[in-house]
C-alpha cells in the first residue's frame, strides 16, 4: 500500500470543488506502458477529483505518475454497468482511451465489481457512447470500440475531403514540410501519418512534427496523432503524440484510427482478420470488419500497485 500527500499548493481548489474524502484508493494500471491511476467515486456526475487534482496526481516526480486518471461512477441508465469519466494528465477531459478502458475493465475484475468467472463483459457509458470490454480467461481484454468515423467534418477536421467525405492522405505543411493525413474519429479526433520506412517514421516524430500536427489548426479540438510504417500486410509500427498528455507508450484508440486509415489509404489491403499494431509498449491486435463494420482491439492490462492518497491537506 502507498499513501501519498502532494507538495502543499499543488493542488489548487475551488470554492465549488466537491468534498474530498480523507483517503482516497486507488490503484495503478498499465497498457503496453500507457499508465493510469484508477479510482471510483459515488456520483456518477462528479468524479471525487477536480481536473487539476488529478493532473498533480499525474505529475512525474510528484505525485503518482501516469497519463491519466481514470474514474468509475455508477450507471446513469439500465443499458450501462458503469460510467467511465477520463483526465489527462494535463487536466483535460477526453471523450475515450482505448488503453484505459482496458485497464478499467481489468480493475472492474480485480475489485470483484463483475460477475464471478471469466470471461467477464461489462458495459461503458464514455464521453464516446457505449463501450464493450471483455476479459478473456487469459485475462487479455478484448474490446468492442464501436464504429470508425470517417467524415472529416465530424473528426473534426476543416482539412477538405479527397474520398467521398473521408479525408485521406490530404497535404498539412508544419515546420516547412509537407505531411499526407487521414482523418479517423474512435470517439475521439486521430490524424494518421504514413512512411515507408521505421527510420523515416522515428526521424520526423523525433523531429517534433507530431507535436506540431496535434494542435495544427485543421483540428479545431486538436487531435491524437499517429506516425504510421507498414511493415507487412498484417503487421504496422506507430508512433503516438497524445492530446493532452504528448508522447506515450501506447494509445489503443490510435491504433484502432491508424488500422482504419491504413485500410483507408491502401497502405494494407484488409484488417477484417486481424493484424498486429506494434507500438513503443509492446504489440496490440486490431480487427476491422471493413467500411460499415467495428474495430475490435485486443491486448493486455495490468496491475502495478493499489494504495490510497491522503487528502487532509488538499
């Protein structure tokens, strides 16, 4: 068990903030290296931390450490078991995370919240709509992701359409060069680079180019960006550049976007059987049945540590 107590005045509140209780438990999760503290709270409105709370939390070095904070609330209606709330670790409040729910469905199991046995399902309300993991017997977690997004306009991107109203491989100049996007939404906004090679791919990601395109303005909500290589027909590398935490690990919803794109943009002919996505992390599964079809993500979650934070000083 770890109790931890911030630095005083690291963690500002608001008169509106809501109560905190003395202790609060969380616990640790890991997807391929993309971490999240864990925590439930009552209300299913209020996560029991403010935004800023949870980005000190965050904080390397500081507080715990991780890309998130990942909050399980009761249900709002009999189609959900859970409401899922997510922070970033800058303090900002994205619609999904492909890697977190993951560890969230796994931390579902491990707190006995499921039914008895594996596999478990568990039904998602997100700030992406309904969400559908399952814990295998292997304890990998597969997950429904739903339905890509493909129209620009409701990415969003301004970038103009180059295939129906999908934007594919469409030019954005940043720092003087010129980079082919494709445009996915998984509930959240992705923009999907390819190259040819893994050392051209690592050498404008290393550039800086990635930060850039996240906040260029054709994403009026900026947008998760994926540096792409094909490496076989079956088999793709990533690079991420998170919204709101910057480079990480792994980002399941990224890989999810870029196999779509992939298929999209003729970089790989089909992913309706499976193919592996290899990110800095390790490696994920993605299924996509095709245009008018879901992705399914499958991959592992696992448990760091559990404790508490004391929070009589916050």
């Amino acid at each position: 068990m770890l109790g931890f107590a911030p630095p005083p005045g690291l963690l500002p509140r608001s008169p509106r903030s809501p109560p905190l209780p003395a202790s609060l438990p969380i616990s640790k999760y890991h997807g391929l290296g993309n971490d999240f503290i864990l925590a439930t709270g009552a209300d299913p409105t209020h996560p029991p931390l403010t935004c800023a709370q949870s980005a000190a939390l965050c904080r390397r070095g500081f507080g715990v450490g991780g890309d998130g904070v990942i909050f399980l609330l009761p249900a709002t209606g009999p189609d959900y078991d859970f409401t899922c709330v997510i922070h970033n670790a800058d303090g900002t409040v994205p619609e999904m995370c492909g890697n977190g729910i993951r560890t969230l469905a796994q931390y579902v199991v491990d707190q006995g919240l499921a039914p008895e046995g594996l596999p478990a399902r568990m039904r998602f309300l997100t700030g992406a709509g309904l969400i559908v993991p399952t814990v295998n017997a292997d304890r990998s977690v597969e997950v429904d992701m739903g339905f890509p997004v493909l129209a620009g306009k409701e990415v969003p991107s301004t970038l103009e359409p180059t295939r129906g109203e999908a934007v594919v491989r469409r030019s954005v100049e940043v720092g003087g060069k010129d980079y082919e996007m494709t445009c996915v939404s998984m509930g959240n906004p992705h923009g999907v680079v390819f190259f040819d090679t893994p050392e051209e791919l690592d050498a404008a990601f290393d550039s800086g180019a990635a930060s850039a395109l996240e906040c260029h303005p054709s994403f009026p909500n900026n947008a998760n960006i994926e540096f792409v290589a094909r490496l076989s027909d079956t088999h793709l590398k990533m690079r991420v550049f998170e919204r709101g935490a910057g480079p990480t690990l792994a980002c399941g919803t990224g890989a999810c976007a870029l196999t779509v794109a992939a298929v999209l943009a003729g970089v790989i002919p089909t992913a309706d059987k499976g193919i592996t996505v290899t990110l800095p992390g390790g490696d994920l599964n993605i299924r996509w049945e095709g245009e008018g079809g879901k992705v399914w993500m499958t991959g592992p979650a696992v448990k760091v540590m559990e404790g508490f934070i004391e929070t009589d000083d916050w």
